[in-house]
C-alpha cells in the first residue's frame, strides 16, 4: 500500500469520526435544550407553589402550633 492509499485511509477514517460527533453533539445539544426548558418550567412552578404557600399562610388566623379546641 503506498502512503497514498494510507493518507487516504486516515482522512476517510476522520470524516467518519467527524460525522459521528457531529451526529452526537447534536443529539447532546437538543437533550441538554429539553432539560433547559423542563428546569425552567419547573422553577416557574416552584415559585408558583411558593406563592400560593405564602398566601395561605397569610390568610391563616392564629399560630398555627395552637392546640385543638379539644384539649
């Protein structure tokens, strides 16, 4: 085999490779976008939570480590 053939075999070689990580960074970059989105949508519920945990305990009478009125 000349080095020809062999320089030829090794480019071949590193486009294959090439694609594959290309194939991969893809598939990394749209799974990394839907974690993303899902973090972001679950803080946003997070914070609605928190809100609507705030305004109950705003509008709760009393401290809320009273005793019941059976003691």
């Amino acid at each position: 085999m000349s080095n020809l053939d062999a320089l030829s075999e090794r480019i071949d070689a590193l486009e294959m490779r090439l694609a594959y990580q290309d194939v991969t960074i893809e598939t990394l970059n749209q799974t990394i976008t839907a974690q993303w989105l899902e973090i972001d949508k679950l803080t946003r519920q997070l914070a609605e939570l928190k809100e609507r945990v705030r305004e109950t305990e705003s509008h709760t009478a009393g401290p809320s480590n009273e005793p019941p009125p059976h003691y």
